[in-house]
C-alpha cells in the first residue's frame, strides 16, 4: 500500500491498476475487492 491523501483510492497489482475510486466515485466493498483480486 502507498499511503496519500485526497480521497484517491487505487489498487494497483504489478504495475497494472486494478481499481481507482478516482475513475468510479465510489469505494468498493470488502468482497468487490477480492473478486477483482480473482480475476487477475
């Protein structure tokens, strides 16, 4: 995790992002998260 500030939210996983709360507007869920971490 890299900490910042500003209500930026992403998960990058080797260099590729994954999710950007930036993009959507939204925060994802707890299990939203884990499916997208499946996927890849």
């Amino acid at each position: 995790m890299i900490p910042s500030s500003g209500g930026i939210f992403e998960i990058v996983v080797d260099a590729n992002l994954i999710y950007s709360k930036k993009a959507t507007g939204i925060f994802p869920g707890e299990g939203n998260i884990l499916e997208m971490l499946q996927k890849i």
